[in-house]
C-alpha cells in the first residue's frame, strides 16, 4: 500500500498536518457539491429545525473550503516570498564578492 503514496517517505505511515489541511478542504468542497443532491432526494424540510441543520451544514461547509483555500494561498505565496527573498540575498551575497574580487 505504501508504494502509491506520493510522499518523499514511502516508508512513512505518518499523517502530516499538510495532509490533514488537504484532506479537510477536500471534505468541505464534497460536502457542499453533494448537499443539493441529497436536499432532492430527502424533499422539502418537514421542521424549521431541519432546515436550521441543512443551511448550518451548506454555510460551514461553504466557509471553511473558502477558509482552507484562502489559508493554501497564503502559504504558498510566503512560500514563494521567503524564496525570492533567499534568490535576493544570493544575488547580494555574488554582488558583494563580484566587487571585493575586484578591488
């Protein structure tokens, strides 16, 4: 079973919090695709308490796929920030030896 993960560690059976991240924005989007399916096939709310659960369901499912992908786009564009600036930094560090290599 192992063989088909796609981790660097193939060995590993460790679940990472990336993963789970992954996992939960996986499971909100389901969630809200399937809920107009399963309101047809259920019909209409009998109860208002009914109808509280199902809109509950829709809203915080619809807010934390929104919530788990506007935290993926951060991440990765600290991620690409922290890179650009080490590609800066190396770019200073050839910068400065260029010159004393110079005097």
């Amino acid at each position: 079973m192992s063989e088909n993960r796609s981790s660097p560690d193939k060995d590993s059976d460790d679940l990472t919090v990336e993963e789970l991240r992954q996992w939960g924005e996986q499971l909100c989007w389901m969630i809200l695709a399937m809920t107009p399916v399963v309101w047809w096939l259920q019909g209409e709310s009998v109860s208002k308490d009914q109808f509280v659960v199902r809109v509950s369901l829709l809203v915080l499912s619809a807010s934390g796929g929104v919530a788990f992908r506007i935290a993926a786009l951060m991440r990765s564009r600290r991620a690409g920030q922290v890179a650009n600036s080490n590609d800066d930094l190396a770019d200073n560090v050839d910068a400065e030896s260029d010159s004393q290599g110079a005097n």
